[in-house]
C-alpha cells in the first residue's frame, strides 16, 4: 500500500505546466505569465509604505565604508541591511544579496559568531558583500523574512513554517513577500543612495533559498540588470516535488502554470548567470540542466543567448564565487 507522500508524488510527476513557454511571441507570453505568478504568489495582498529609512551606524572599513539601516517594507514591518561601498570606487554598480537558510545576513558580511559559520563561509563562499565589494561592486545585504534576525525567537528550527502557512490563509505567500521586499529595497536605493552607487546596474544574487527569491524576483523586477541564482533552479519534479524542502519554497498551484525554468524566461533578456552544483542532491542537476534549456527558448528568441550561462560547480549546495563571478565581469564589462 502507498502512503500519501508517494500517492502525491506520482500525481505530481503527471503535471504539465499549463503557461510553458513553448515558443513564439515572448512578451505576449511575459505579460500573461508575469501576472499569473505575482497572483500566485500573493502580490496583490502586499500593503504598500512609505520607506521610513533609518541609518542606524556608519563604519570605515579597511577596504569599504559600511552602513547598518533598516526600511519599511509594508505598514509595521521593518527590514534589516548593511551597505558596503568600495572605497576608490565612484559610483560602483550595486549587488543585492541574499542569504539562504543561515543564522543570518551576517553570514554575507564575513562575520563568523560561531564555529560553523566559518565553514559555511569558507566552504561555501557564502561571504558575498565581501566578494562583491572585492570585485569593485557595493553590496547591500538584507535580512530575508523568517530568516536571521527576523525569525522567530522562539522557534530554533523550521521558523519558516508558521509563518508561511499563515500567509498562506491570506492568500500571500512568504516567496512573494521576499520578492516585494526585494523590489522595496530597489525603491530605497533609488530613493537614498542614487549619488553612492549606479542605481542603472542592480544586480540580484543568492544561494539556496537567496537564490529562489532570486530567481522570482527576477522573473518580475524589471530594474534588475543581472541575476545569479545559485542552488536554488530546479524543476519541481526534481526538488522540490521530489523530496523535503522548506516551506517557504511552495506557491500554491503554481506547478499547474509555470515551472522554474519559466522564470528564466520571464526574466529575459536581462544578464543571468544560474549556479548549481554538480553533487547537489536537493537540487539535483538533470533537473536544473532542463531549466536552463527552457528559459534558453525565450534567450534564443530575442537572440540574445549570449546573456544566459550555466555555471557548474564540481561539488555540492552552495555558491561558486570564482566561476561566477568571472561571467558576471564579462558581462558588465568591470
């Protein structure tokens, strides 16, 4: 007899996205494909607010000048970050950074509090304001929801559950309110920050779940320039219909549409550099190698498939700075 896991799992693999991009007019398809995904992912339940920014400190670093803030993303609800700008730098182009499951976004400035924050650092090149910063870019890092000093206090593990079940009762979804939070801090950096750094070159970066929020933000932010998913494009089938995941990761019939592949093609024709591990087993490559081959159809249909790259590392889940980052100059040119 089987158990309902399995009975889901075999009903799933029979699901064809309904909104596959299969070829022909792409912004026709964009359009429609765009507005299926923000109505799934709840965008439309978001509460807009004035950004209230708040600086809170400012440090000189030995290679950069650091600024802590927080914004208002939606009514009573305030986002951490951390701006770090080059020094010598005029005007650096901005990478936006996304940590995934990690005690927080301090894991992206290089701060190591506990002994397996160096690993994740070091074995994972997780530290990506400071890799940024390195490679001539500032970089802001901001707290994701549920995550680091957004979490629940109370809840050491699985911290994304309640709240993202409870969004799911008012139709939002944890996926949408990161990417909204994503766009908000768009707003701040065009607002705020547009005399420090080059508010026409925003890039967006992430690994696990930085990179899925990556990913769907870059499928709907137009003044995103350059994505870089990294452990994070798979098919459902594969990942996250396949096996245990977090569950922010889940957008309620969004495997009866779209698959992840479609947000590539949604993102088109920005630059977008996908990294995945060739020993990922929660992301398992097969599955990503197929969605980089169907967002490569709208590529290649607004011929410009020279903006999409594959990046594969030789081990497992986490982020590929040296491969990665040599794309991402080749791309922009710094």
């Amino acid at each position: 007899m089987k158990c309902t896991y399995d009975y889901e799992r075999e009903l799933f693999r029979e699901v064809k996205p309904s909104m596959r991009y299969v070829g022909g007019d792409l912004k026709v398809w964009q359009k429609a494909a765009r507005e299926k995904l923000g109505e799934l992912l709840g965008l439309d339940r978001m509460l807009p607010a004035v950004p209230d920014l708040r600086i809170e400190w400012e440090r000189e670093r030995e290679s950069y000048t650091e600024m802590r803030f927080t914004f208002r993303s939606e009514p009573g609800y305030y986002v951490p970050a951390h701006l770090l700008l080059p020094k010598g730098v005029k005007k650096p182009p901005l990478m936006i950074c996304l940590q995934g499951h990690s005690p927080g976004m301090y894991i992206s400035l290089g701060v190591v509090k506990q002994e397996k924050d160096e690993l994740s650092i070091r074995g994972g090149n997780r530290d990506f304001c400071i890799r940024a910063v390195r490679e001539g870019y500032a970089a802001i890092c901001m707290e994701q929801r549920s995550f680091g000093e957004l979490k629940n206090p109370n809840k050491e593990l699985d911290a994304c559950l309640e709240p993202a079940m409870t969004a799911l009762l008012m139709g939002r979804t944890t996926l949408g309110e990161r990417v909204w939070d994503v766009s908000r801090l768009i707003d701040v950096a065009e607002k705020y920050f547009a005399d420090k750094v080059d508010v026409k070159t925003i890039c967006l970066m992430g690994n696990s779940g930085g990179g899925t929020a990556t990913a769907y933000a870059a499928a709907l932010e137009d003044r995103i320039t350059l994505a870089m998913p990294s452990s994070a494009i798979c098919t459902f089938r594969d990942s996250i219909g396949a096996m245990h995941h977090c569950s922010f990761n889940y957008v309620p019939r969004i495997g009866l549409y779209v698959d992840m592949g479609d947000l590539i093609a949604m993102a088109a024709p920005k630059y977008y550099v996908q990294v995945n591990g060739a020993e990922d087993k929660i992301f398992p490559l097969v599955g990503a190698i197929e969605c980089f081959e169907q967002g490569r159809k709208a590529y290649d249909f607004l011929g410009c498939s020279d903006r999409l790259t594959h990046v594969i590392g030789e081990e497992g889940h986490r982020f590929y700075a040296d491969k990665a980052w040599r794309v991402v100059h080749a791309y922009l040119g710094r």
